[in-house]
C-alpha cells in the first residue's frame, strides 16, 4: 500500500504561524495559511485531474471528512448527492481559488512533484517520493537561500473536517487468477514473496514509502531511521476505500476509473454551479450502480 500524505515546507508554513511540528488540522486553517501562502507566491499544489494516484486520494479523502459518501453501506443505495457533497464541493472552490495554484486542472501524478521540487508551491498531497528525490540528490535540489530541500520538508495527514480525517493510500495486492493451470506453484510462489524475509528485504527499500501489509509492520526498526517519514508507519489506520460506505466492489472500481469523485470537483472549480456538479456526479454514480 502507498501511503499519502502532505509533503510541505517547514520554513513557509513557519512564516505564516505554523512552526514544526504544528501543521493546520482543519480544513479551515489549512486553506487561511494556503491564503497566505499564496499571497507570497507559494501556493499550495493539488491535481484535480485524470491521473492514477494523487487526484483521488485527494479528493475521496476530502469527501469522506465531509461526510459525503457514494453510497450507503448496503452497496446500492447510491447517496452521493447530500448537503455534504454539496457543501465540500463549494468550499472545495473557494478553497482553490483562495489558496491553490490554478495549473492543477492540467497536472498529472509527476507535475506536483516537479513543482514542489522547483519551489514553485509549497504544500501537496503525495507519497514520500518528493522527500526521498530531495534527499538522494541534496546538491541539485534547494532552497531559495542555498541549502539542500530535504531539510525543509515535513510530512501531515490531510486535515479534519467535520466527518473526521480520514485517507485513501492506494493498495497493490496479489492475487492468482483462476484460470492459471499450476495453483500450486502459484500459491507457493504468493507464500515465498510475502514470507517475512523477502517482504523485508522489499519493505526496507522502500524507506517508508510504502506502507506494511499489517500492523505488524509499524513495529519494524526502520521507523527509527528517518523521523520525517513517521507520518508514513500509521498512514493506513485513518484509510478507506473508494465506494465507501458500501464494499469496494466492482462498481465502486467503474466510479474511480472514471474519475467521477475527482470530475465532480473539477467541474465546480471551473464554474459549474456546486449543485449541478453533485447531481452530474450522483446520476452517473447511480448508472453504474444499477448496471
């Protein structure tokens, strides 16, 4: 599982009265120091657009600490258009209008990374990749006074809204299909990669970056390595699953390969009345439920 959190830069988020390790919990209080932020030229840094991973473990997250939900928990009761959708999709545009650099419309998975590393913004949702490039090459990527990046990056969850906080980390799973002809060797195969000595070895190349298969592995020594990737050993204990309330199920895959969650939001910030872009939402939501 790959875990998602805030990368930002400490100093900025000093200047504007968050000195480490305090972050802004709320979505209210994020948006006011992103304000701010941008008033100076960083904004924060967020992809509402058709990419694998940070448009939807943004804004599924976001819906949920609103309260919004696809459907309810029996799997068919679409309920995607409420007051909570509704109400996180218009602070959702104020909020961008306010704090965020607007290219994110046309950005993908890499462009926040290029733009964090650029200096260009100042915050955005991302696994630890952005931290670990800026650690591994310390002499090419730096702060505006000269010293190497890494030092200046700290990792937070997303904010609380009034539903709670919550995250979406993507999960990688394996699995052997029914029509392999050796179930044996597959399920031996399965056994050998997952058994605690090959994981490991796989597990500490990652450095954090992606998250233990089970609880078991917020125990593992190489939390101790880096505190900066510590956000990262609990990431998984706040997650959910697209199409919550109800089971992650095929229907609830159709919704995120479609980018409807993040298309919902987009469409707001580009001028669709925030009802309209819930309806939209909701009824093609609906479609592919009753399929």
């Amino acid at each position: 599982m790959l875990g998602a959190q805030l990368a930002y830069r400490k100093s900025w988020f000093a200047e504007v009265g968050y000195d480490a390790p305090k972050f802004p919990q709320t979505w209210e209080e994020y948006r006011e120091a992103g304000k701010k932020l941008k008033a100076k030229g960083r904004p924060l840094g967020q992809t509402v657009g058709h990419s694998f991973g940070d448009p939807p473990t943004y804004a599924y997250p976001y819906l949920w600490s609103w309260g919004g939900k696809e459907v309810e928990a029996d799997g068919k009761t679409v309920v995607l258009n409420s007051k909570a959708t509704v109400d996180s999709v218009k602070f959702a545009v104020g909020f961008w209008n306010d704090a965020y650099d607007e290219g994110g419309l046309a950005w993908d998975d890499s462009s926040n990374n290029r733009a964090f590393l650029a200096g260009t913004i100042s915050s955005t949702l991302n696994g630890a990749s952005i931290y670990l490039e800026a650690k591994r090459k310390p002499q090419v990527y730096l702060t505006e006074t000269g010293t190497p990046l890494w030092q200046d990056i700290l990792h937070a969850p997303l904010p609380k809204g009034t539903a709670g906080q919550f995250g979406y980390h993507l999960p990688m799973s394996n699995m052997l299909m029914k029509y392999v002809k050796d179930q044996k060797a597959g399920k031996e195969f399965l056994r050998w990669i997952t058994s605690k000595p090959v994981y490991q070895a796989w597990f500490d190349s990652q450095q954090g970056y992606s998250v233990g298969a089970t609880t078991v592995w917020e125990q593992d020594k190489l939390w101790g390595n880096d505190p900066v990737m510590l956000p990262f050993r609990t990431a998984a204990r706040a997650g959910r699953f697209p199409g919550y309330a109800g089971p992650a199920n095929r229907g609830a895959a159709e919704v995120l390969s479609k980018y409807i969650v993040v298309d919902m939001t987009a469409k707001a910030i580009q001028g669709m009345p925030a009802e309209d872009a819930v309806k939209w939402a909701h009824d093609e939501v609906a479609r592919i439920y009753a399929a």
